[in-house]
C-alpha cells in the first residue's frame, strides 16, 4: 500500500512499518529505531538518506540521511 511517500527512501526500505492510526493517520515506523537510538521511530518525510537504508528485498546499506537530518534523530 502506498502512503505518499514515494520520494522518501522509507517507502522502500526494508525497516518500515507502515502504521496507520486510530483517525486515520498514516505513519512510516522505522524499526531499526528500535535496536538503535541513533534512528528516529518516525522519520520526518521524505528522508532522502540514510545510513540504515536497506532495500526491501536486499541486505545491501546505502549512505544516506533524511533531508532535514529527523531520521537521525534524538
């Protein structure tokens, strides 16, 4: 299912978790967040790199960070 973000590299990435609230929302989890703080859980949208970017499908890493740096959050 495609939420919107076809320019952010959370879209295919193989640590995404597509979340959808309770109103509606929807939201791109970042499960490699959840083993390393460096990675925000929520990622302001669109990341266009990141160090933790897997392609879904493959176990290659790119170098990459989100536009505004969010993904490597705090």
């Amino acid at each position: 299912m495609n939420f919107g973000f076809r320019s952010s590299l959370c879209e295919s990435c193989a640590h995404k978790q597509e979340v959808v609230s309770g109103t509606g929302s929807r939201f791109l989890l970042c499960q490699a967040s959840r083993t390393d703080p460096k990675y925000s859980r929520y990622p302001h949208q669109p990341v266009v790199q990141c160090e933790g970017y897997v392609v879904e499908g493959e176990s290659k890493s790119g170098e990459c960070r989100p536009e505004d740096g969010a993904a490597r959050g705090r």
